[in-house]
C-alpha cells in the first residue's frame, strides 16, 4: 500500500508541475503584447505608478503588479507586457492547483472505504489532466490569462483556497491540522485585496468541513 501511494503521490506532483510549465508556456505565447480593451489599461497604469484603480480597488495586486513591472527594466513601454506575463504564470499555477483538487476528488471516489490500487492510478491522474487541459482552453479563462486584468490572480488564489481545504480534509483528525485552516483564512484575507470573487467559495469550505 505505501509503495502504490508513494508512486501516486509522485506522479500527481510530477503531472501537476508539467501542467503548470505546459500551461504557461501556452499563455505566455498567445500573450497580449500590449494593453488590451476594457480596465486593462487603468490596472496596467495604476501597478506601473502605484496609484489607486477603480472602487472598491485591488490594493495587492496593483503591488504584485508594480513588481512585474520592475522586471521590464525600467522601460515604461514594456509595463503592460509584464503585468500580461503576471497573469499568464498566475493562471499556470491555478490549472496546477486544480489538478491537483480533481485528482484528490477523483481518488475518494475510487477509494471510498477500500484501498488505493494500482490500476487506480492512470484513472485518477487522466482524469485531472483531462479537467486541468479543459479549463486551461476554456475561452474565459484563456482570455483573463492573457491580459493585464485581475481575474487571472483571483482565480489562483482562489484556486489555492480550495486546495488548501482539501488538504486539511486529508489530515483533519492528524495534530496540528488546523494549521491548514489558518492559512486558508490569511489567503483569504489576502485575497480580498485582489478581487471579491474568491469569497464565493467559503460556501465550498463549509460544506467540505
């Protein structure tokens, strides 16, 4: 049983991270060169000069954004391309991190009062990457991956969220284990300084609890 799980585990990690480079490496090629139409350019603006945006306002990412501004060497006309890579690398780890939710949700329904087996493995890791590849070219996501917008930061954190949860379900009766809920409730507060949208899945939390 430990040698059949700790193969699982490292296919799932190793899977999880070939997305997220594969991921990417897609957004970062279909990549706005410039600013795109709507808020774009005002967050792209308010990140390259610290100013404040539109209410109620995304305080932390204007802050993540100036810092993938400085990587454009100073150079003001490359601003709107590296808050455009911020996204596409923020949506990289959000498809990572729902793999790795599908394949955790899919594994319970295989191992559901019985042992993990062998056979379950291939199952349970394409089924993630079928889900994770499905979301990865989804039009909305795809689009908010390649833009200087803020959905593309919220939707990793929220992401992260979820996956958080999961994780303390896996150890909830193990000491120590509300540390995941407390990290779970700094991202949160984290998260609020981005977009509203990640309070949506406290619902999620809950009923996972």
């Amino acid at each position: 049983m430990d040698s059949i799980w700790g193969n699982y585990r490292r296919w799932n990690n190793l899977t999880g991270g070939l997305l997220l480079v594969f991921s990417t490496i897609v957004y970062l090629l279909t990549l706005e060169p410039t600013v795109s139409f709507w808020d774009c350019g005002e967050f792209i603006l308010s990140a390259f000069k610290l100013q404040v945006g539109h209410p109620p306002g995304a305080p932390l990412f204007l802050m993540i954004g100036r810092v993938a501004t400085l990587f454009g060497g100073g150079n003001g006309s490359k601003a709107a391309l590296m808050v455009n890579a911020l996204s596409a690398i923020s949506s990289g780890f959000a498809i990572m991190f729902l793999f790795w939710t599908i394949t955790h949700l899919v594994r319970k329904v295989f191992v559901n009062g019985t042992e993990l087996e062998s056979g379950h493995i291939p199952a349970i890791i394409g089924s993630g990457i079928i889900g994770a590849l499905t979301y990865t070219f989804s039009d909305t996501f795809w689009f908010s991956a390649v833009e200087g917008e803020l959905y593309a930061l919220s939707s990793l954190v929220t992401a992260l969220v979820f996956w958080g949860m999961l994780k303390w379900e896996e150890e909830a009766d193990k000491p120590y284990a509300g540390r995941w809920i407390i990290l779970i409730a700094y991202i949160m507060g984290l998260g609020l300084g981005i977009h509203r949208l990640n309070l949506l899945v406290i619902p999620v939390l809950v009923f996972v609890f």
